[in-house]
C-alpha cells in the first residue's frame, strides 16, 4: 500500500516511533493524519508540525477509540491504514526475584493497552474496512512479542498476546482486502527505552526512532506482515523454532549477565 493520498491515524503519536511515523507519513503525502495520544498537548504539536489533527485518547478504553474512529471518518473520509503505535513497557524488575510477583493492576493496564487497544481498532474498524474492501492496520510491538524480554514477564506476555491477535487478524481478513503488519523492532531511542533499565534490549545498537518510521513505510508498501527494523532479529528467531530448548538455555545465560551486572 502506498502512503500518498492516504487517511491515517496513529496512538501513540505524540512521541517516539508515534511521532516518527506521523513524520514519514507527512513526507509520503499522506492525505490526513490523525495523531492520537493521551498526552493531548504533545499530538497537538506533532499535529501542528505535519498539517495533521490532534485527538486525545487513551487507547485503553474502548470508547476512546470508537470515538476515534468515528471522528476520524467523519472529519476526513474512510480511515485507510490504522496504526496501533500506543504501549507502555510495564512490569520490569530490577531483582529478577519472581517472574509472576508483579501487582494484578499493572498487568491489567499494560492488558489493555498492550492488547485490547488492537482488538478494540479492530472490532471497530473492521466492518467499515470490510464493507469498502480494503484497509491497513499497523501494529507497533516490539521484537519482545517474538522472542521475550528479560526483566518483565508483563512486557513479554503481553507482546506475545498482541503478535497472536495481529496473526489471527491478518489470515482472518485477508480475502476480505484488509492486511495487517507488525512492526517490531529492538532498542529504540525513545523516552520509553530511556526509562527501562539497562537490559539486552539494547545490545544490538539503539535505532533511531526516524529510521524505525522509514523501515516501517517500506514495510507497509511492500506489504509485509512482519517489519523486523534489526535485522538479527530475524536469526534469533530461527534460532527459537529451531531449537527452543537451546534458546531458553542461551536467555538464561544471557539473564545471568544481567543479574551479575545489575
């Protein structure tokens, strides 16, 4: 799908790899964009930046993004590629002491804004995408949805959960004209990463947020299902279905590092 002439939302716009792909698109000419975020001031700059529309949401609620949508489509026409950039890295430790100890509301919030706020796009947006024959969901989520993450079990599963609707999403729909790609990238330059702690997230080089939108871009023109910015994500990921039991061996060792240095 090419961007130019395109009507686009994005969550998570106000910052990061949300604001990098505002920018992207503005440069693509893309038509309209909507840049969502519950931070209100923030998608108003990025917003005034691009020539773009501001729209507080929070992703988490159901009814902020059915509201999205609707007015979204009604201000500018038939929303063409939804992008499902919002995410909180929730539940990481410092003391690796229990995988499964951390508090019932933060996996409740990083559940619905991890998870839900794709199936919500989804429930909402599918039967409009579905009627006109086409339409494009970008699902930002991180290399930690096909691998794992030290550090955060929460962070782990609930990119894994997003990966698995993403999949159902796109075999789903695909006769319907509808597609769907994953955008999951390693270590990114953004407030986000900045405050995590030290973790391997990182170890294969911190990208740059403006370079994770162009990947993205020429992902969703080629139509790729899996947008993978680090391109060894690709063997890690080999190496797993290759060999689980080696690879978990392998994450344990590299925990160690981390637990020794910590």
């Amino acid at each position: 799908m090419k961007i130019r002439d395109k009507h686009i939302v994005v969550t998570g716009g106000a910052s990061g790899i949300g604001r990098a792909l505002c920018q992207a698109f503005a440069h693509e000419g893309a038509r309209s964009i909507v840049v969502a975020d519950i931070d209100e001031a923030g998608a108003r700059a990025v917003a005034a930046e691009i020539g773009g529309h501001a729209s507080r949401c929070d992703v988490g609620l159901e009814e902020n993004i059915h509201d999205l949508v609707v007015a979204s489509e009604a201000r500018s026409g038939p929303i063409d590629l939804f992008c499902s950039n919002a995410g909180i890295a929730a539940g990481f430790q410092s003391d690796f002491g229990n995988a499964a100890a951390v508090a019932n509301d933060v996996w409740h919030r990083a559940w619905s804004v991890n998870v839900m706020a794709h199936v919500y796009a989804a429930r909402h947006l599918l039967p409009r995408m579905r009627t006109r024959g086409s339409g494009y969901f970008l699902k930002t989520i991180s290399a930690a949805g096909l691998l794992s993450q030290i550090g955060s079990a929460v962070y782990a599963t609930t990119k894994h959960a997003a990966v698995g609707f993403a999949e159902n999403l796109a075999l789903s729909h695909f006769d319907d004209g509808i597609r769907v790609s994953i955008l999951c990238p390693q270590g990114v330059d953004t407030p986000q990463l900045r405050g995590l702690p030290r973790g391997p997230q990182s170890s294969d080089g911190v990208m740059s947020a403006f370079d994770v939108a162009a990947e993205a871009v020429r992902g969703i023109e080629a139509e790729r299902f899996m947008i993978l910015p680090h391109a060894e994500v690709h063997g890690y990921l080999k190496n797993k279905t290759d060999d689980i039991d080696r690879w978990i061996r392998g994450m344990a060792r590299l925990q160690r590092q981390f637990r020794a240095t910590d």
